[in-house]
C-alpha cells in the first residue's frame, strides 16, 4: 500500500507546532526528569495531546494525521533531540498503533486506535522474557479453550508499561507456532512491576509483565493462530527505521552542540573550533550525520511506495546505532571534562544514545536479519544504476 501522508501545507503546520511543543514546553523538563528519574505525565501527556504528537501514524479515518514514514521520521528526530524518555514514550506509542493499524481486524482497530491518536489509549509491546531470546523460543503460553485464551507466562523491559491500555503479547500456541494477542491493561491476572532505573532515557517505564491465567476473547488474536512471527517481523522492520530516525536526531544535537562550543571555547588565546584536530572531529561527524540522512530518505521512500525493506531496515537501523556512538564519543571530546558533568546537555545525550544499541534487537541481530534477507534474494533499488540515454 503506498502512502501518501498530508498535503504539505497541513504538514508544515502540523510539524511547527510539534516542534514548538518540543522546545517550548517537554525541553525544559530535561532537569526535572533527570533528577526524580520520572516523567511529570501531568504535564507531557496533554502537551502531546495538544500538538498531535499521539496520533502521527494513525490513519486519518480513526482520528490521526496519517503522516507518511518520510513525514513522520523528522519529527521523530526532533523529539530525539531532547531528553530520552519522552522520546521513548512518542517512539513506542506510534510505532505500535502503525502496527496495530496495518495487522490488526477492523474491530481492533476501531476499538484502539481512535483512542491511540488522542493519547487516550496505548499499545505496548510484550515480546522480550527474562528467561529466552525473543523468537520460536518464548516461554509464555496461550491456550485456547472455548471462545477465549489463556495467557501464562512473564515478560520483562517492556517499554510503556507504566501507560500503556493495551499489550500485544506473543506467545505460544503450539509447539511451533506463536501467537499475537491483544490483552487489555485490566485484564484479571495480569500484573505490572517496575523494574530498576535504566542508564539514559530516563523516566520511561520498561516494566515486568506477569500472566497468571489472563483470560481473553479469541476475538483479540491479530491475523491468524501461528502468525505470531511474521507480525513481528513487519512491526519490527519498520520500527527499525524509527530507532535509526533517532539516532539521526540524538546525532545532530550533539553535533550542534559541538560547534557551538567549539566556537566558543577558547584555550591559548584561541577558540578551539580553529584547532585541527577539532575540526577533524566535526567533519567526521557530519560524515556520520549526511550518510545517515540518506540512508533514512532511501528507506522511507520505498517503504512509503509499498515496498518490504528487510535488509534495509537492519542495516540501517545497524549504521545509525553505530553513527550516533561515534558522534557522542566526539561530543564528549570536542567539549572535553566539562562534558562529562551535567553543565552541558552532552553528558544526557551520551547516555541516552546507547538506548538504541539495544532497542529492536542488538547488533547481532540486525547482521542476521539484513545477511539472511540478502541471501534469499532481496536487492536494493536500481536507481543509482546507469541509464541509458
């Protein structure tokens, strides 16, 4: 299905105020945050409301904006500009309801989505387990007994726990197959812990999830039994994306604030933007930051055409994890010792970038996602090849 997303001068308006919301109302929530490791939901969520910012990929026929992934993808990395949890929350929160948007029945969409698009409702993924990988081998269970299933079993680091309405839980429905299921927050059985505070993107939740005997309707089961998988991977890929989106943005304010400060720092009787060695340091970051650019256009653009892009997807979800640790570390150099307190938002960014190591699998995973998609046959786009005349 191609996307088209709005008409520019609906996006324009759309993407200002978002972008007004970020800088004028979430970015001097950074401090606050950073201390009490929580974020002030009072204040975020009906900023987020009021921009639109909930409801960016949801369909416009349930209430959204229906932007497409080439729209959306800046402003994703605009709100990786500022402090990581609140990024974290907009990224899962979207990523999702798109999910929900493209495997979902007609019934679950309408029941979740028009409610997604105004911050009333919420999708969180429950994939990841403390005792198992995150594929064939899940431990959770779900039984089918009447017109209902039974959930047991336990998940961990699941992102959004702590506001979410609505889990998407994979789990086992036989001995080869697995299952996505719907559950809703209240469900009997179902419990929700905290788990200890993370290293960066602080404030958002990324809790234990407990299934003692859940009960839900059949009727919350996304696709067909044993579909579990390929949902998984099509939420994934795309998602992939939106990690590397952050990475692009995390990236550029540490860049910006790299030259700034190197314009400004002044050593020997000289600011020290006209040192070599910092300007080495610069320029290897804005490598970093203009092949990252264009790799995000490339995978948007055939995404938006109706395209899979498997290898696309993990490569550069791949690249940009690595793009965004190589421009950090040289944040941290250009601003030397000051940039390793919290005087400068450097300290922050450095730790909230490492967030994307892990989110949507680790390296390793994305080398065995791109290198199996190549091997069967998947090929990049001919554009850059030659035409004739």
């Amino acid at each position: 299905m191609t996307a088209t997303g709005l008409p520019d001068d609906e996006y324009t308006a759309l993407r200002e105020r978002v972008f007004d919301t970020i800088w004028s109302v979430l970015d001097p929530l950074e401090r606050e945050i950073e201390d009490t490791e929580r974020i002030p939901l009072d204040i975020v969520v009906p900023a987020l409301r009021a921009c639109g910012a909930f409801g960016l990929i949801v369909p416009r026929r349930y209430g959204g904006s229906g932007l497409s992934i080439a729209q959306y993808l800046p402003i994703l990395a605009e709100f990786a500009k500022i402090q990581g949890g609140i990024r974290t929350l907009v990224h899962v929160h979207n990523s999702f309801a798109h999910a929900l948007s493209e495997i979902g029945d007609e019934q679950q969409r309408a029941e979740i989505l028009p409610g997604a698009a105004v911050g009333e409702r919420s999708l969180a993924f429950a994939l990841t387990e403390p005792g198992n990988g995150t594929g064939m081998d899940l431990s959770s269970t779900a039984r089918r007994d009447g017109d209902d299933y039974v959930i047991d079993g336990r998940k961990w680091l699941i992102t959004n726990s702590d506001i979410a309405s609505h889990f998407l839980v994979l789990a086992r429905t036989g001995p080869r197959a697995v299952s996505a299921i719907i559950v809703g927050r209240d469900t009997p059985g179902l419990t929700i812990a905290a788990l200890p505070e993370t290293m960066g993107c602080k404030g958002a939740e990324h809790g234990e999830l407990t299934f003692t005997g859940v009960r839900v309707p059949a009727t919350g089961l996304v696709g067909t039994e044993g579909d579990g998988i390929a949902h998984l991977e099509r939420a994934l890929e795309i998602s992939r994306v939106f990690i590397a989106a952050s990475s692009l943005g995390t990236a550029t304010r540490a860049f910006d604030l790299s030259r700034a400060y190197a314009r400004q720092r002044v050593t020997f009787g000289r600011p020290i933007a006209e040192r070599q060695a910092v300007q080495r340091y610069l320029a290897e970051m804005a490598v970093d930051l203009y092949a990252l650019r264009g790799m995000l256009a490339d995978a948007a653009a055939k995404w938006d055409r109706g395209r899979r892009i498997p290898a696309e997807a993990s490569l550069l979800k791949q690249f940009g994890l690595e793009a965004v640790g190589r421009v950090t570390d040289r944040a941290l150099l250009v601003h030397g010792g000051i940039g390793y307190t919290r005087a400068h938002p450097i300290e922050r960014l450095y730790r909230d970038a490492r967030l994307n190591w892990l989110e949507e699998g680790p390296p390793t995973v994305q080398y065995l996602v791109a290198a199996r998609a190549l091997l069967d046959g998947h090929t990049f786009d001919d554009a850059f090849d030659p035409q004739p005349a």
